[in-house]
C-alpha cells in the first residue's frame, strides 16, 4: 500500500506533463500566433516563465518521489525530528528572490513600452483613431467624423456632433501603430484582444490609452475578461485588421449608413457628402 501512495503521487505530476506538451496539437494553448510585435515579447516572457517554473516542478516532485519512494522499503527505519538547516533555507529563499528580480528587471522594457505613455509612439499618442466604451453588455465603439476630404478628423475626449458610431466592430489599419481611448459607462470590464495578447481593465471614470501595431491582416476576437453581469457572455466582438485604404472606406461607409434619412439610398448620401 505504501508504493501504491507513492506511485499515485507520481502519477499526477507526469499526468501534468505530458498534458502540457499535448496541449498546442489539440489548440488547448494560444489561440494562434501573436500578430503585433510586443504580443511576440510578451509570449517569450511567457515562456520564459514557463521553462522556469517546469524546471522546479519537475524538480521538487522528482525529490517527493524519492522521498516516498525510499520510505516505502523499509518499515524498521525511523523518521527523525529536526528544527531545519539554516544553509537549506537561506538557498531555497535566496534563489526564488533572485528568480523574480531577474524577471522584474528583465521584462521591464516590454511593461514600459506597452503602459507608459511616454514610451507611446509618438504617431498614435497625437492621433487617437477611435474611443471604446464598455458597457453592459457590449463595446460601443466612437470614430472622429470625417473632414471635406474625408480623412478622419481628430478624436476629442467629449463627443462631437459628427463622429461616427459603431457596435461591437473595430477596425483598425494595418501598417502604424494605433491608439485607442477605453472607457467603462457603468461596472469594471476587461477589454482582451487575445490575438494581440492585450488585456486592460475598463475602469469607470478613467480613460486609459491603448497602443498596438498589427502585422497581419485579419477578423479576430475582441471579449471582456471580466466577469461583469449576468449578460457577461455576450460582450463578445471581434475587431479586423486591414488595409489603410479599406479602412478609409469602412469610416466612409459608416457615415453614409449613419446619415441615411430614410428617403436616400446609402450611396447617394455618400456621392452628396463627398
């Protein structure tokens, strides 16, 4: 019975193992392939993370396992009482401490690129392209309104008569770095772009600033990670990534539909303000 505890124990870490290592080829991992630079930062940080901590599991339950495995032979030998090595404790203390300063000093440079302003591209800093208000339950998205050329004019904080009006669908160009303004309208949601490996809290009365640079062009997930209602599952969204050009055209489309009068068609509406 005593090798069958010892066993049992074993088994659960090994279990753990090769769960992970099966893990990507059934996707029970990342939901793909980061799709912005500092997305890719983060994942090795991730990873780098991850080797450590498999290092010191593997490690402390390969000496359980000899502990009760050796116990286990032998009913004569006696366990022994003892207060403690004091040169074992000050290593197992001095080596996490060591680990996680080393890993607060060296992801320092992707947190400041990603959360202080002043490490913002000075391109999206000056030019906001849309501000995303979560709300029970969805993500009420605000374009500026576009000038006689129909380029978009500059977003400001208060809303103005012309901006533009979507839900639940961000665009965002491709090919620059993009800053969003994240609000909250009533409780605290999580604004999760997994593609991209963004997650920000919404805070209700704050504005918080959101860069990214996407390098590739597709339709991906935009969920709130934050469990806040009972219609928490429904703030599912998605935001696309696209050309400049395609982009112009959807802020173009968006104030053609949202101009219709009922009388016009879309297209004439569009023809009239261009």
């Amino acid at each position: 019975m005593r090798k069958f505890w010892c066993a049992f124990f074993m088994f659960w870490p090994i279990a753990a193992i090769i769960y992970s290592l099966i893990s990507p080829q059934f996707k029970w991992w990342f939901p793909g392939p980061s799709v912005t630079e500092i997305g890719q930062r983060i994942d090795n940080l991730f990873f780098l993370i991850l080797y450590i901590v498999t290092a010191v599991f593997i490690g402390t339950q390969a000496a359980l396992g000899y502990v009760l495995w050796r116990g286990s032979h032998s009913k004569e030998e006696r366990s022994w009482f003892t207060h403690g090595n004091h040169s074992l404790e000050v290593i197992w203390s001095v080596v996490p401490s060591v680990i996680l300063l080393f890993l607060a000093l060296y992801q320092m440079d992707v947190w400041a690129l990603f959360r202080v302003q002043t490490f913002f591209p000075e391109q999206a800093l000056k030019a906001p392209i849309a501000e995303v208000t979560a709300r029970q339950f969805e993500w009420r998205i605000r374009y500026p309104g576009l000038d006689e050329h129909g380029k978009p004019k500059k977003l400001h904080l208060k809303p103005q008569p012309d901006d533009l009006y979507t839900v639940n669908d961000l665009h965002v160009p491709i090919g620059r770095p993009v800053m969003i303004n994240l609000r909250s309208d009533d409780v605290q949601h999580s604004f999760f772009l997994p593609h991209l490996r963004i997650k920000q809290d919404a805070v209700p009365g704050q504005i918080i600033p959101i860069w990214f640079e996407p390098t590739r062009q597709g339709n991906f997930d935009l969920t709130c990670a934050e469990l806040c209602g009972w219609g928490h599952y429904k703030m599912r969204a998605q935001y696309i990534v696209e050309r400049e050009v395609d982009f112009q055209a959807y802020l173009q489309k968006l104030r053609a539909d949202q101009n219709y009068d009922g009388h016009a068609t879309p297209s004439a509406v569009a023809k009239k303000d261009e």
